[in-house]
C-alpha cells in the first residue's frame, strides 16, 4: 500500500450510502492489537461484513459479486470517529485506492493520503447522480485524474474537480512520503529550538 | 488580533512548504501501545532514532485490564503490543509508565495530572481525544501513525493549518449539569461533523467558572464534532491546577512560565472564521439514542421522528435507531438498562468519582446492573481514597477496578454483551465500541449514578 504512484485510475464502484461512517465501524477496536499493517482489509468492515459466527452477511456490499472495484463511494462525514491509521490501512489493504464522499473527517482523510489512498471530495449532487448511477448499472466506472484534479462519472459524462493539496499531490504522484522532507530540514528544527526556549519542557 | 490558537501554532512554525502544509515543532509526543508499534516499526526500517527523546512519553492503557495488573495480560497479542511499547521504549531511552507503574493510567489522564501538559505547548498522539490537552491551554490534536512516526524521526509534524472557531457558553449551569452535559449538548448542536476543518476555542462564563477536570472534559469531546482540537485560555484555575504538579515548572522557572502564560489569550479584536454562542441555562443533563455522539437530546426530551431527519439522512438514522432497539418520537426516560461504565479519559478523573459518589451515597446498586467503575489512573484511584470516595462507593455495592481504558472502547475483557444497554460516560455510542452488538447510551457520571441506582435511564435530578 506504500508508495504506488497515483496518475489516472478508471474503476468500477462500490457503493456505501451511509453517512458518518466511523472508523470504529470501518475497522473494529479489537483488530488494532497488531504490531504490523498487515490483513486490515480482511476486517475492512468487520461487523456489517461478517456475522457472529463469521459468515458472510450477503445484504452487505462488500459481499454483493454485483459490486467491485478500486473506489468506494460513501455518504456524507466518512471517517469521523478515532484516529487509527488502521481504518486507512484495511481500506488499502481491501484494495481501494481512491475513497469518494461529500465530506471526510479531518484525521482520516490525512491518514489515507498517508497511505496512498485518495479522498476525493465531491458535491452533493455529484454524489448523489453517483450512487443512482451505481444502483442503475454496477458496471458504472468513474475516472480519477490526479493530474488534471478530475472525477468523471463515465456514465453521464459529468466530470467534477476536486480540491487537493498541492504538496500532497506531488507527493502521491512520485511516491514520496513526509519524512524525507522533515528530516531535509534537521538545520530549520535545531535553530527553532534554539530560539524557542520558553517551550521547553 | 490574534487567536489563541495561531499565537501558538505560528510560535511553533519551523517552516512552510509553498502552497502546503505547515512543518510544526511539537513539544511533547505522548505514545499509547496501540497506533505507535508501526510507527516505531518504520523509524527502524529506516535507520532512524526518535529525534528529541526526552520529548517523548508513553504508556499503555487501551490493552490494559482493569483486574490482576500484576499478572500477565492473558490476551497473547494484547500482551505482544503491550509488552513492544515498553521494549521500543527502553531501545529508544523513552520515559514508559508500564501498568502498576504510579503514574500509569490513560494518557489523557496521566498527562495534565503529573504536569506533563503545560499552557502554550504543542501536542500529538495517536489517538483522536489527544483534544483534552487542550484544557491546559496548548494546541493538541489527534494524528495517525505515519504522523507519529514523522515526530518520532523529526519532533515535527506536517500539517495544514486548521481555520479557527470560538463557541461562546454564556449564562450558568442549573443544578444536575455538568461539562459533559455542555459537550454532549454542543455536539447535538453541531453534529458530528459540525466542526471539521475546525480549531476550537471555548469560552463564556460557563466555560471560565468549569473546574480544570470539567475544562478537561469538554475539550476532551471536540473531537466528536468534527473539531482537530478544543481549547481554552490560561486562567487562574489552570495555574492553581498545575502548581506542585510534578514536571510543572519549579521556583524561579514556575515564575518566568506563568509571565509567558499570561500573554497566552486571544487578544480582544482576534477574528475567528467562526463564532457561535450557546446558553448554559438552555442545557439539561443530556444522554445519546442514536450511534454517534451529535444523537443527543436532553434526558426528558423525545427522540427525533424519522420526517424531521434530511432525506439524505434517513437510511443512516433508521440504521441507527434500528441498532439501538428505540423507535423515533419515543422518549427514553424508565427505559431498562443492564450496565454503567464510569470512567475513560472523558469522565475518569477525581470531579466524575465525586459526583457519581455524591448522588450513590447511602443508597444501593440496583442489583440488576452491573456496574464497572474504573479511575481513570493510580493517582485518581489513590485520590478516591484519601477522600473516602471509595468506601461510599463499595457501601452502595460497587467495585473499583485497575485504571485503564476499559469498556470505553472495549479492548480488553470490559466488553458489554450484544443487544445489552449501557450507560457509559465515555465518548462514543458508534454500534460496537463496547463489544460487538453492544447498545451505548452517552451520559454524564451523574446520569450514569442514577441508572446504577434504579436500572432504567432517570433524571438525576430526581435522585438529588
């Protein structure tokens, strides 16, 4: 899941219509007791996914063979809820690359562009056309261009902008991640800490 | 005209990238067992070190048992992630407060109790109720593993600089209302992703006449609007909380602190990008239906009807309520209950014990309720017993457990069971953060006395 360029990705979706998905429900706490990022996506949405004897809930999307693809489109506020990275790391994991929603919580969406996974925020009535496109035909692709900050719902030709941080986006092109950058500037961080003594502690 | 807030983020300011994120310094890392081992695992994979160490504190306290901390945790790999905190941090020369250490307890706890948590800093861990630290008068938010990583490497983080939000809480408290009541209410308001994209300032009479712990609280729940963080100014109430406190400032460097603490206030004229008020006489004891913490109503008031929901939020209420076993228009007062959690690092300081005790004192546990009543570390569990809190406590048939987590989110054995209801003071009601199937209903400790004492959801002021 770590450092794979992203340029143009055309897919199919998987369609989750809820609002404020948390990341409790994307992955349940007790599956964070790994050590590892390793087999998140096999609990990518563990309790909607599996009953409690473990067999598939065949109501649930990720268990429809109707439904497939690199993108999961969601209601409104995905994300919302803790921290854990690990809600990032089961929606690579599974196999997304690309999360489209009218609003993402804060912290998950950092985690997912940490990951290489891109949130894409789109309108409300983009998302809407979306999802009764999807109901329509499953086989409904949608086109993201990273490049040109385009999502194209192939199936009405409606294409939409989106918004993202030019930091971020070069980032995700090359493959890089923030480390490198922080560290490039060991120089920066020793002489704010020298001027800045009042925060030591 | 500044904020509050960008005094310190702008303080704190190593550099910029054009057109992007901010390189921030951070001065304090607090490391729990659970987001940090990949964290730890990547500096390594790298050839890195943790940059400034002596920077950096961790504990564990999701994993934890609330039982026989003495013994090894039964759990293998709760135990493996415990037990790869503490070797991280003896490689790197971290300070770790291991269970049965004093001074181990829930982060968000342990923190503000022991000093740690000064005025002006900058904090992260990874974890999203990171948001208490705020209290103190710091910027402190929540962050995922790759960013616990990036300060481990760097003592910096990456980050876009939040837009600011100043909530106004005017007027005063009626009796039976308590911070958790203004935060519960607060959400309700905002919904739960009200604040995204957010940096909160608390402030109003309410708010600057709350205790330090009732600071700590409603800074704590910001996060369950959306918020990256929530705040408040410095005042005399922090300064009293902090003095003697062990890593508090000393002598003549307590004196040099507290002139820098003083200027830390938003100057007269600072423009937020948003302001809202709210009154605090408007406020009753609240509680949660529904399975996020923006589902919340006062405790006599009834439950949405599914035709004053938006249309594009009808699947998700129904779901909800659906889960919850309640119909809409219903009101929950009388409703059966079977367990209460007292305690997580939104009600699990020495203030939430005083009121849960206050309202149990001399009466008894309604027998079918099974209470778990866990301080929210050694130092508040050690606190119950120099003021006696505990002998009330056991008088009115409960028992005090290890500190830790716990139920709150259910990683260890406090798990409630499927379809079973729970009056919890902790943060979050999303369907199964108590256990698979587990029904959580968010209160105030004072609601949760209440519900301990008659089995069904109760006005607690009814019972004062």
């Amino acid at each position: 899941m770590k450092n794979e360029k992203f340029t143009i990705l055309t897919s199919t979706c998987v369609p989750l219509p809820l609002e404020n998905v948390d990341t409790d429900q994307i992955i349940p706490a007790r599956f964070l007791k790994a050590t590892t990022k390793d087999g998140f996506g096999d609990n990518l949405f563990r309790d909607w996914r599996y009953d409690k004897q473990g067999n598939e809930i065949s109501s649930f999307v990720l268990n429809d063979p109707t439904y497939s693809g690199q993108i999961l489109v969601a209601g409104k506020n995905f994300g919302s809820g803790s921290s854990r990275e690990h809600a990032a790391w089961a929606i690579a994991g599974y196999g997304f690359r690309v999360v489209i929603s009218s609003f993402f919580a804060d912290i998950f969406k950092n985690n997912a562009l940490n990951n290489f996974v891109l949130p894409i925020v789109v309108s409300e009535p983009f998302l809407a056309c979306l999802f009764s496109c999807i109901s329509k035909n499953p086989e409904t692709k949608v086109e993201v261009n990273l490049a040109d900050q385009t999502v194209n719902n192939t199936a009405v030709g409606v294409s939409e902008h989106f918004e993202i941080n030019p930091y971020k986006k070069h980032c995700l092109m090359n493959g890089l991640d923030d480390i490198d950058f922080l560290l490039s500037n060991k120089d920066k961080i020793e002489s704010w800490e020298t001027e800045h003594q009042q925060y030591k502690a | 005209m500044n904020t509050l807030f960008d005094k310190i983020w702008d303080a704190h300011l190593v550099t910029k990238v054009e057109n992007g994120p901010t390189q921030l310094y951070i001065d304090r890392l607090y490391c729990h067992e659970v987001t940090s081992p990949q964290a730890f695992s990547g500096l390594k994979a790298r050839g890195l070190k943790p940059l400034r160490p002596e920077k950096i504190f961790c504990m564990p306290d999701h994993n934890t048992p609330t039982h026989d901390q003495d013994k090894e945790i039964e759990d293998e790999i709760s135990r493996t992630q415990v037990n790869t905190l503490a070797q991280n941090a003896k490689e790197f020369g971290l300070s770790h407060f291991g269970m049965l250490h004093p001074k181990n307890g829930i982060i968000h706890v342990v923190g503000p109790e022991n000093g740690l948590t000064l005025p002006g800093m900058t904090i992260v861990c990874g974890d999203s109720h990171t948001s208490t630290h705020g209290a103190l008068g710091c910027v402190a938010f929540g962050i995922g593993t790759s960013e616990v990583e990036m300060v481990l490497a760097s003592q910096c983080i990456l980050q876009s600089k939040p837009k600011t939000m100043r909530i106004k809480v005017d007027g005063r408290l009626d009796k039976g209302v308590t911070a958790k009541d203004v935060a519960l209410y607060i959400i309700a308001k905002m919904t739960t992703g009200g604040a995204t994209g957010y940096f909160v300032e608390y402030a109003g009479d309410v708010v600057r006449s709350m205790s330090m712990e009732g600071r700590l609280t409603l800074c704590n729940l910001s996060i369950e609007m959306g918020a990256r963080g929530g705040m408040i100014a410095p005042d005399e109430i922090t300064f009293d909380y902090l003095k003697g406190r062990e890593y508090a400032p000393k002598e003549n460097e307590w004196d040099t602190a507290m002139e820098f603490w003083k200027t830390l206030k938003s100057d007269e004229d600072a423009v937020f990008d948003k302001e809202i008020v709210f009154n605090g006489n408007d406020i009753q004891p609240m509680i949660t239906y529904g399975t996020n913490p923006g589902m919340g109503m006062g405790i006599t008031e009834k439950i949405p009807t599914l035709e004053s929901i938006s249309e594009a939020g009808r699947i998700s209420f129904s779901k909800s309520l659906e889960y919850m076993g309640y119909q809409p228009g219903e009101q929950l007062i009388g409703k059966k209950i079977d367990y209460v959690f007292l305690g997580s690092c939104t009600n699990g300081r020495i203030e939430d014990f005083r009121a849960f005790a206050s309202l149990v004192k001399g009466k008894k546990k309604d027998p079918s309720v099974i209470a778990w009543i866990v301080p929210g570390s050694w130092y508040v569990n050690n606190q119950l017993k120099e003021e006696g809190i505990d002998k009330i406590l056991i008088e009115a048939g409960f028992a005090i457990r290890q500190p830790g987590c716990s139920a709150c989110l259910a990683m260890n054995d406090d798990k409630v069971p499927a379809g079973k209801y729970a009056v919890s003071t902790s943060n979050r009601n999303f369907e199964g953060r108590q256990g698979p199937g587990a029904r959580t209903l968010l209160a105030s400790p004072l609601v949760a006395a209440a519900a301990a004492l008659t089995g069904k959801i109760t006005d607690p002021r009814t019972c004062m």
